[in-house]
C-alpha cells in the first residue's frame, strides 16, 4: 500500500496531509462515475425532498429529529442511515421483495438516471416501495431509471468484513519457452502475410473503389466484396482499410473511398517498406480497427470517421507494454492472460463490447501484422514500442525479404509465388490468371477465360508468351503454352458492333456509293459486306437523310416486312369534361362556349327524348324536408352533408350503396381544398370511411367537409 500511495504522489495524483487523510487531484474524481459501485450520499441525492417528505421518512424509521426544519430532519436521517447496525436490523425486518432488491442493489453499479421525456413513468421494481418510504432507495422526480441507493446504505448492507478491491501485484500469466529465433520465424511469417493481404486489399480498392454508405463509411456487403477478392477475412479487410487511410494511401472521392496518388509509390517499394507505413499508422490510429460490433451487436461500417478514442491508443500502447514485462525466454501461453495483465496495467483502457475476453481483437491485429509473435514482443513490436521509426523500418527489413519478381509455373496450369510478389509480377498476373490464394505464398490458375481477358485488353499470344517466360523460373510448362495459342486461335473470330440500324439492299454498287456520299458522312455509314452498311444515326434520321439526298428508300419491321407509313393526323380519343365550379360560382359564356352549344344540340334533344320516356316510379318525398329520398343512406347522408346539391348527395349514397368509386372535391380543416377519388366506401356518419387512392391509404372523411361529388 505504501508503494502504491508513494507512486501516486510522485505524479501529484494523491498525496497525504498533515491531519492523516489523504488529498486526491480534483479532476482525478471525474474519472469514475461510480467508485467502488457506490452511489452519491445522502446528502446530495436528498437536496430535493421537501421537508414534510423527510419527516414522513422518519416517520417510518420511528426517528425523532432535534426540530422539525428540513435541516434538522435530514441531519437526523443521514445519522440514522450512517449506522451499519440500525440500516442492517431495519433490513433484516423488511418484506421479502424489498429485501432481495436492496442486497441485490448493494452489491451492483448504479445506473445513471436521465431526464423524463414526455411524461415518462419512472419503472418500479417489487418491494420497492417500502425502501423508498424509509429512505434506503432515493428516487428524483425529475428523472427516469432505477431509484439510487445512497452510499451510506449500501456500505452497511455490504457487511463489516466487506473491503474496497485491493490488487497491487499483475496477475499470473502462464507462459511457455520461447527461443529468439522461434518469434522472428512466427513474426516474419505473419508480417508476410499480412503485407501480402495488404497488397491485395489495396489492389482491389484502386481497380474497383469500394462505395460509401449515405451514412458514412464502408459497408458490410463492401467490406464482404473486397475481403472476397482479396481472399483475406474481414479483421484484415478493416485492418488495412483503416490503417492505408491513415497513410493517405486512400481518401475519399465522392460517394467512394479510391487510391490516392501516394498508394502508386508505396505499391513500386519493397515489402519491408509498406509494411513499415502501415505499421506506422497502425500504431498512432486512434480507434481499434478490428471493431465490428457496436454494444447492440450491429454491425460497424469501416472508416466511419468515429471521434478519437484516446482509450484505444493506451490499449495498444499497454498491451505492448504488457507483452515486454515477460520474463526473457518466455511467452503467453494463453493470449486472454495478456488482455487480464492489460486490464491491470491499462484500467482506463477502452475494451470492444464484441470481445469474449479482455481485448481479444486488439491482441489479434497485433499477432495479424507480428507485432507479437507466441506471446510475447516480437523485434517489430519493440520498435513501435521504442518509437524509433529507423528500427521499425531495419526490423522490417530483416524479417521480410525482397519483393518476388518470378514465379514458377507448373503443369497443372498453376503460377505460384513465393513470398510478397512485385508489382510488375503482380500486375501480369491478374492479367492473365485468376489468384486463388494469397498470403506467405500466392497461387494464380489459368484458364481459356483468363486468358481471352488478356488478349481482350489488347495482348498478342507471342508478347503474352514472351512476358510469362520473362518472370519464370524455369521454362513455360507445354499446357500453358498450348493454352494460350489455342486461345488466340478462336480470339476474335466473331466481332459485334454497336449500330442504330442496319442498311441493305441487292445492288452492291449503290451501297458503296452510300458509303462514299459526302452528304452522308453524318450519318457515320461503314460497310460491313457488299450489301450491308450500319449507321450510327436513328432509322428515322437516317430515312430522311437518304431521301434528302435523293434516294427512295423503304423501313422495315423487326420482322422484315415493309413498314406502311401512313399520315395520322391528332385526334381527341375522348371529350374532355368541364371543370367544376364551386357552387354560387357561374362562368361567363364565351363565343367557342355557344358555337359548341349548336354542335351539341342534337345530342341534347336525344337526352330530352331519353329523360321523358324514363319510368315515373320515384319515390315520395320526405315529409320533414319534402326531398323523395331513395334509401336511408341517401337520407343519412344528406342530414350530415351540408355543402352538396340534392343531386350530388344522391350520387355519393349510390357509391355507398353499390361499392362504386367516386371523385370528391374535400376541404381539410387548414383549409385546402384537394380532389380525391374514393373506393371501398363504408358510411359511418358523421364519417365517411374509404380508400384514398391520391394518399394510397385508407382514410376518414367528415361529410360535412365535402363540397363536391364526381364519378370516377
């Protein structure tokens, strides 16, 4: 203990004062928002409750205060819950309920409130009560969540024998032997292939830039696309994404994430140099780029552009710090040791809320790039941890080595690499084969459709030959060879072109003097046969050229019949109605308005003959109002309907009746008049309930605000 108080007061954290308390630095207490799992006293939590509520609070407890001001009766109740002995026989006589929840709430972290929002109910839990009557469970009537045990209480129900967590020493961490030679092996191995998958990422960002959420980052079915063709899993996929945006390796470019033009200088250098950049930037990101999972389990966008975690960065610097506190010959048998030493170490370090065990991801992306290699500091792990960029650039160095210009083709149509291959070699490659694995050593795969992708980007067979025979370590195997010349063999034998349309005919000669017309060279003639020419210009264009230019040619139909070109000349395919007017309104009668009244005459006298010889059977009118109502629902309607015509309540009570569409002219009650056309009519008056087909929804209508009915 000592040790512990003399460390904290060399760095002017805690120190001790003359009177034996210890003096803590004021902004060290923001730290925790909960010490030890205690709430705020009593004082703070009852500076609230009015006076009567404390004394009914005592009155509870059968505690009688020096005066009756709030002053008195708080001093009163703070006295009373401070006494482990009284707070623990007070609780030993409480119902059953309330007993299990204050034991359980003594022992756990308090939540924190928050505001009431919209009249919130705060949440009760059973025995609750009784707890909050006495005092031992506070609750703020301004706030939301679980009532707050003050800290009195819960350091007397936590029992006398109960003591504040004290671990000055690390925990254990079982080890096994390691020699030097051993960790270089495993951390050259896995920096390798992390340089290797490093390589392919970014390969597959600069071909095809992967895009960007409308709410930032990149997404998971991105990240799934580029983890597919760069064959790696997607921690690699986030860890190099992350840390190439780091190092201006990529940036953002619209709605995607593409190269930058430094990414075209660290694709020409050595392996050992870009992973000494990536490194780099790994080790100053202020975030954990493994992190996939947010508390509620959804999945994290990559380069999301989250604020800084000073958290994480102490996470990666304290878990490096851990790994060199191992004894020399010795690594961390079980990685989940190194994340307890870190917690130790690092307490404020930020963890991931998708680990199964102390920082496991962050322990992963270290072994990912051989920062630790069996547990324990690899030389590439103690130059980040020295922060000399010089040795983390020589640790590089001799741990990888030259980037691979050749390859060794093999029989089974198969070139492997060994190691991290150049650029040059990389480049060739995907040009011409499929890679069908990365990492220490990479494997491409010929095929007739790799190949036919190699002679399409405008390679010849010899040149093709010639390039793979360049980088081989031994002479082209015979089936490779064979290939590729079979290949070309077939290569370009059918060719398509893009025209608009097609002319032909049976005299050659007019063709070409078609193709070699000078006031036909808009229309982009080529002459593909004697008696076929394709135009780049639409048929009908191309028609009214030909025929300005003095030639007499026909179209044909897709089937090859002639097409019959008639003259239309417009027409209305139906009258148009007139629009309707409010009522009381009337439009002037225009001089075309009379001249259609005489048109219109003959249909009018039809309709005269048609009305006087209808049946007579009508109603009887109604002896309140003298209307003859043809059914109930006419009469229902017209009692609520105090805007429509005897005509227009009529005709919305037929739609009712007999399921019809309608159109209504309808004013809202913000007074905007809209026309809607209604179906699936059910009358409930006041209402009028209906499909609304301009809101695509069903909807309520008041009669009353109908101002017009229409048909459908």
């Amino acid at each position: 203990m000592d040790a512990v108080l003399e460390s904290l007061a060399d760095r002017a954290l805690v120190w001790p004062a003359g009177n034996g308390l210890l003096h803590m630095a004021a902004p060290l207490r923001n730290v925790w928002g909960s010490p030890l799992g205690l709430d705020a006293p009593l004082v703070r939590l009852l500076a609230s409750p009015n006076s009567d509520e404390l004394g009914r609070m005592l009155a509870k407890l059968d505690v009688k205060p020096a005066a009756n001001r709030k002053e008195a009766r708080l001093a009163a109740l703070v006295d009373h819950h401070s006494d482990p002995v009284r707070v623990t026989a007070l609780v030993a006589k409480a119902p059953a309920a309330a007993r299990k929840l204050l034991e359980r709430r003594a022992r756990t972290a308090p939540e924190r409130p928050g505001f009431i929002m919209f009249g919130t109910p705060a949440d009760s839990e059973p025995g609750e009560q009784w707890a909050l009557e006495r005092g031992l469970l506070i609750r703020d009537r301004h706030l939301y969540g679980p009532a707050r045990m003050p800290a009195e209480v819960a350091l007397a129900l936590r029992g006398s024998d109960w003591h504040a967590p004290f671990t000055p020493l690390p925990p254990d961490v079982r080890s096994a032997p390691v020699t030097v030679s051993d960790i270089e092996r495993e951390a050259a191995a896995a920096s390798m292939a992390f340089a290797a998958h490093a390589v392919s990422v970014l390969g597959v960002c600069a071909a095809a830039p992967p895009a960007r959420l409308k709410a930032g980052g990149i997404g998971a079915r991105e990240l799934s696309r580029v983890g597919k063709a760069a064959q790696c899993d997607e921690i690699l996929v986030r860890l190099v994404l992350e840390a190439a945006s780091a190092a201006g390796l990529l940036a953002r470019d619209g709605d995607r994430v593409a190269a930058t033009a430094s990414y075209d200088t660290w694709a020409e250098q050595e392996p050992a140099d870009q992973l000494a950049v990536l490194l780099r930037a790994w080790w100053a990101l202020p975030l954990t780029p493994g992190g996939s999972r947010d508390e509620d389990g959804k999945a994290l966008p990559a380069l999301a552009g989250a604020p800084p975690c000073g958290g994480c960065v102490q996470a990666r610097h304290g878990l490096l710090t851990a790994a060199s506190r191992l004894p020399a010959g010795e690594g961390s048998a079980h990685p989940a040791d190194l994340g307890a030493l870190l917690v130790w170490l690092r307490p404020l370090a930020d963890e991931l809320p998708q680990d199964a065990t102390p920082f496991a991801t962050l322990i992963r992306e270290a072994e990912l790039l051989g920062a630790l290699a069996l547990g324990v500091l690899s030389p590439i792990g103690a130059a980040l941890l020295a922060d000399d960029a010089e040795a983390l650039t020589d640790a590089c160095r001799r741990l990888l080595p030259a980037a691979s210009g050749n390859a060794r083709f093999g029989s089974d149509l198969t070139a492997v690499v060994s190691g991290t291959p150049s650029a040059h070699l990389l480049a060739l490659l995907d040009s011409v084969a499929d890679r069908e694995s990365a990492g220490a050593a990479s494997v491409w795969r010929f095929s007739p459709r790799s190949v036919r992708r190699a002679l399409d980007a405008g390679l010849t067979p010899d040149a093709l030959t010639a390039d793979l025979a360049a980088v081989a370590v031994e002479s082209l195997p015979q089936p490779l060879s064979y290939l590729i010349h079979d290949t070309a063999r077939s290569h370009g034998r059918m060719r398509v072109v893009s025209a608009a349309c097609v002319i032909h005919g049976e005299e050659p000669a007019v063709l070409a003097e078609l193709a070699a017309h000078r006031k036909l060279t808009q229309l982009g003639l080529r002459q593909l046969a004697p008696t076929v020419l394709i135009s780049r210009t639409p048929l009908d264009k191309t028609l009214a050229a030909l025929r300005a230019a003095g030639y007499a040619p026909v179209a044909e139909k897709p089937d090859g019949s002639v097409r019959i070109e008639r003259v239309l000349r417009p027409r209305a395919t139906s009258p148009v109605p007139p629009s309707r007017l409010p009522s009381g309104r009337s439009r002037p009668q225009r001089a075309d308005d009379r001249t259609a009244d005489v048109r219109t005459a003959v249909d009018l006298r039809a309709l005269a003959t048609r009305l006087r010889g209808a049946p007579q059977d009508l109603p009887e009118p109604d002896p309140y109002d003298d209307r003859p109502y043809d059914s109930d629902t006419e009469e229902i309607i017209a009692g609520y309907a105090r805007n429509l015509s005897f005509t227009d309540v009529r005709q919305l009570a037929h739609a009712v009746n007999d399921g019809q569409a309608i159109t209504i002219e309808y004013v809202a009650t913000s007074g905007n008049t809209t026309f809607r056309t209604l179906s699936q009519l059910a009358l409930d008056a006041p209402y009028l309930h209906a499909w609304c087909h301009l809101r695509n929804d069903d909807r309520v209508f008041t009669i009353s605000r109908i101002h017009g009915v229409m048909p459908s």
